[in-house]
C-alpha cells in the first residue's frame, strides 16, 4: 500500500530523475535510498523505483519484503500502483525489482517504453530510478526518458571514465539532456571538488558541454553500518555527515 494518499490527484507528471554510474558499487543504491527519504521529509511524494532489473536490491537495503515487485507489473499480474509498497521508515514508497533473479535483465524494448508510460502516470512529486551499473540498452532507454541524469562518480580512475563514457553516450541519445555529476564517498568537501574538476574538464574537452555539480558526498562509515542495519540512513543516524550532504542535493531537485 502506498504511503501517502494516492487517490488525490497529482499537480502533474512526477519528475523523473535517474541515478546512474558507468562502474558498480559506487553508492547508487545508498544515494537514491537516502535521496528518497530527503526529499520525503520536504514533503515532497517520492516513488523509489528499482530500475537495476538484472540484480535489483532496494528491497534488501531497506529489509523490505515486498508482496509484489516489478517482475509482476511486466507479466501483467497486478498494475504498476498495486505493486507500490511504502518504506514507512523513510517516508516514501518503492516499486521492487526483482531480487537477485536477473529475470528483468531482457526486457524488450517496448516492456521498457511501457514501464516509462506507466511511472510518468503515478501520483507522486519525484520518481527516483535507481538504475544498474554500466550501459546496457534498457539502462539507456530508462537513462534517456529521465528529467535530470544524476551520474554519481568517486575518485577511482576507472569510476571516472566509466562516468564519463555514460554521459557521453547520454548526450548523444539526448543532445542538451541535463546531466548533473554526484562525487560520492570523497575523502573531503575540497577533495569532492578536485575530483569534479577533473571529471568536468574530459566533459567540456571531448563533449563540449561541463555538467553541473549536484554535489559532493562525503566517506562516512555510518552509511555502511545503515545498510547493514537494513535501515534508511536519516532514521538510523539522523545527523550524519553523508546524509547532511544528500539532504543539500536533494533541496537543489525539490526546486525543481
Ligand atoms: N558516502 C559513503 N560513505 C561510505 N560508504 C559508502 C558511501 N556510499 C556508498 N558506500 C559503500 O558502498 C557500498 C555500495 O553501495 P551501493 O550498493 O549503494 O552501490 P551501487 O552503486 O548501487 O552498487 P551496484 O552497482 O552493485 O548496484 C555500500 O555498501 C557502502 O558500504
Ligand atoms: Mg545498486
């Protein structure tokens, strides 16, 4: 069941933003977790959607134990609002993937196209799409419906051409797509900004364009221990470092 009153009619299609990275393990997951929960405690409605269909684990993250995940809404099972379940610690809803499985790696293109019909027609603020590492064609198809591309990188030399390699396949599929880079586990605020730099410079040489900075979050082990507490990390540690730092990313969207 979702978490807010979905009967209501929305004010307009949600806002899509997609989190992606070119390498795994970088944070995605985390950051659109703690996004979610941000941009729910500014009373935003916000739909967590699990866009990694090879290895899904939002549901894990969150020791949720959805009654029915995406795998359902593709085989036609129950409609995409009935599959929404609400993560009543954080304050926003998520539609699963489809844990561990791999089942929705395949997904043709026009499941793909229909899955995008559907979330631009849910009743939410912000859908947040958690997508998989890499470019595999349905990450691009979901990549190019997005609002905004938020490309979260660290300072690892291959995390760095691996983002790189997404937006520039990103500015081709959508020429002028607003793409804004995410520096995740920096070690520091200055050492964030070092890393963007570098990052922004191979964009305005080869790309001809320099993405916005949405922000820069810091190392902080307390992530580490949420995810293994299977808790959002505003409820688990409602003063962090690293969430203070999302919670800044997460108003620059709200004023959208
Ligand atoms: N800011 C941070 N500070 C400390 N650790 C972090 C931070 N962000 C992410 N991590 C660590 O990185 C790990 C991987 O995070 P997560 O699963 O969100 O990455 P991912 O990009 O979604 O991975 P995948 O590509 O496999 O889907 C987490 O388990 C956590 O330990
Ligand atoms: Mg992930």
């Amino acid at each position: 069941m979702p978490t807010r009153n979905t009967s209501e009619p929305a004010p307009g299609p949600p806002l899509l933003t997609a989190v992606a990275s070119g390498k795994g393990g970088v944070g995605k997951t985390w950051f659109s977790v703690t996004l979610a929960q941000s941009l729910a405690r500014m009373a935003h409605r916000v739909l967590l959607f699990d866009g990694d269909l090879g290895l899904a684990n939002i549901d894990i993250q969150l020791g949720l134990n959805p009654m029915h995940d995406l795998g359902s809404v593709v085989s036609g099972k129950v409609s995409m609002p009935a599959a929404v379940q609400s993560c009543l610690s954080g304050g926003f809803d998520v539609l699963a993937g489809r844990s561990g499985s791999g089942a929705l790696a395949g997904l043709g293109p026009d499941a793909v196209e229909q899955l995008i019909a559907g979330l631009a027609q849910m009743p939410y603020d912000h859908v947040l799409l958690d997508l998989s590492a890499g470019l595999d064609s349905t990450t691009q198809r979901l990549t190019a419906a997005a609002d905004i591309l938020l490309v979260i990188a660290t300072d690892e030399p291959t995390s760095l051409t691996d983002a790189y390699a997404v937006i520039k396949l990103h500015e081709a599929a959508v020429p002028g797509g607003e793409v804004r880079l995410v520096i995740n586990q920096a070690a520091s605020d200055t050492a964030g900004h070092r890393t963007y730099a570098t990052l922004a410079r191979a964009c305005a040489q080869f790309l001809g364009r320099t993405p916005a900075l949405a922000g820069i979050v810091r190392r902080d082990e307390r992530v580490r221990d949420a995810i293994r507490r299977q808790m959002p990390l505003l409820s688990r540690h409602p003063a962090s470092i690293a969430g203070a730092d999302v919670a800044r990313i997460a108003g620059q969207l709200s004023l959208r």
